[in-house]
C-alpha cells in the first residue's frame, strides 16, 4: 500500500504563487507515475499535470499554460507542484496521485491511478 499526504495549500492573492507537496509513504513509489488533480466546488475531477517515474516525461492540462510545474523527487518520495501566477479560476482541492505501470509513463486519466492523497485546499482571492 502506498499512502499520500498532500501539503502547501492555503489562500493567495491572485497573481501569487503556491508549492504543493506530495510525500509518499509505505511501498515506494519511485517506480510509479504520479501526478496532480483538482475538484473545483460544484465541477468534476479534472487532470492537472503527470509526470514519469523517472521525470524524463509530463504532462500538462492546457489551463496551466506554462504557469505550473510539475517535478519529483524519488530520493524523498515526494512529487511538487510548483503554481505560479494564480488565477480565482485555480482555486479548488488538489490531489495527488500514483499508480504504478509497466513503463513508468505519464498518465493523464484518473480512474488508472490507484493510490490517491486526501487533498488540499487552494483559494485564490481577487
């Protein structure tokens, strides 16, 4: 079993930038892909970004528009999401997520991530 824990969110301005943390615990994940959701109020689950087991690959949702980054580090079995230039729209519960898979790659969808983190809240203020 693995266990997530997600931490850094909080309330900023719009504009401000945000660093949200994923540590990992149990099994390690170093071999798995990981990556980060988000469930606004009211809005379904959405992808936000993913990245390989080894970082050599991610992916990002097209509203990131080069504002957020995605990164790991396997050495603290962590995953980082690095948010810049918040908007009122990026406010929602961020997730992380790992699954483990024969390649290690970047998965975009959900429902193949199997260990999923309880969430933390990020409220952007206009």
């Amino acid at each position: 079993q693995v266990q997530l824990v997600e931490s850094g969110g909080g309330l900023v301005q719009a504009g401000g930038s945000l660093r949200l943390s994923c540590a990992a615990s149990g099994r390690t994940i170093t071999t798995y892909a990981a990556g980060w959701f988000r469930q606004a109020s009211g809005k379904e689950r959405e992808f936000v970004a993913g990245i390989s087991w080894n970082s050599h690959s991610t992916s990002y949702a097209d509203f990131t528009k080069g504002r957020f980054t995605i990164s790991r580090d396997n050495a603290k079995q962590t995953v980082y999401l690095q948010m810049n230039s918040l908007k009122p729209e990026d406010m929602a519960v961020y997730y992380c997520a790992a699954a483990f898979t024969a390649t290690g790659g970047v998965i975009r969808i959900d429902s193949q991530y199997t260990y999923w983190g309880q969430g933390t809240q990020v409220t952007v203020s206009s």
